[in-house]
C-alpha cells in the first residue's frame, strides 16, 4: 500500500516520457550527453554488460532507454529499420543546437529553416535509428495565421 505522501508522479518527471530502445544504449548515453547535452540521472546495469533501463535529463525533460532484448522482441529502430515516432525538442537555439549533434554524429535530414508555423525548425536522425525534430519558437501566430500561412504555400 502507498504512502498519502508518495507522488503519483515523481519530481522532475512530466505525464509524458520517452522511453527508447537502442542497440548499444551505453554508446547512446554518451551520444545524447554530447549531442542534447543529456545529464545521466542513473542508469541500472543489465547482464553482459547491458543497459537495463537508464535515465536521461534534457532540457527539463526526461528521457528513458534501454538496450536491446531479442529474446523479449525489444527491437530499436536500426534492427527493424525505422522508426514512426519522431521526438520534438524545443531548444533556445536551434542553429547551435543542430550543429552541436550533427557534430556529435547525427544525420542531418531537413537544415534548420523558418516554419510557417513560428518556429524554426529542423530534423535529424541520432546513430541508434531514432528520429529527432529541433525548434526553436521564433514568432508567436495565431491558429488563424498558421493555417493562412499554410493555405499560401499550395
């Protein structure tokens, strides 16, 4: 039974929280701190050397990952090539932000550019498969004006 003082979700932590499988989570540790500037909160160590579960600090969010399970069929998205999630991250600025992982090692798969939406706005892919979309807000628009903006580029 739990405590009327046990949070039901803990500091720190949103309602919402990625959790990634990656081969090699130990090497995506070390690429997430680099690229996103990630602050490892803890990590639990599996068998042979493996990432059982590890969490991540960006920004203000967590993320989670683990290793690779075959004989659980935990798959991350380089064994089953792709992915159809893509994580949003909002950083204060994007130009240096993209170059900092794209120097890291990610793959860059649309530049930074200014979105009819107010944001700009661009997409990598790190080394383990998973899809990572960067903005920075830059213009404050109405849903009126979005959808204005949008309408004009047919």
């Amino acid at each position: 039974m739990s405590s009327s003082t046990v949070k039901p979700i803990p500091d720190g932590m949103h309602s919402l929280t990625p959790y990634l499988i990656c081969a090699n989570a130990a090497e995506a540790v070390a690429f997430y701190a680099k690229a996103f500037n990630a602050v490892e909160q803890f990590r639990l160590p599996g068998p042979n050397g493996k990432v059982m579960h590890a969490c991540l600090k960006i920004g203000d969010s967590m993320l989670m990952l683990t290793d690779e399970w075959p004989e659980h069929q935990v798959f991350g998205p380089l064994t089953i090539k792709g992915t159809p999630v893509t994580i949003h991250h909002y950083v204060e600025d994007i130009d240096a932000s993209f170059k900092q992982a794209v120097d890291a090692g990610a793959t860059v798969m649309m530049p930074p550019t200014d979105m009819f939406w107010g944001d700009r706005y661009a997409q990598l892919t790190d080394p383990f498969g998973h899809r990572w979309s960067l903005a920075t807000h830059i213009k404050d628009l109405s849903v009126e004006q979005i959808q204005q903006a949008m309408a004009s580029m047919k």
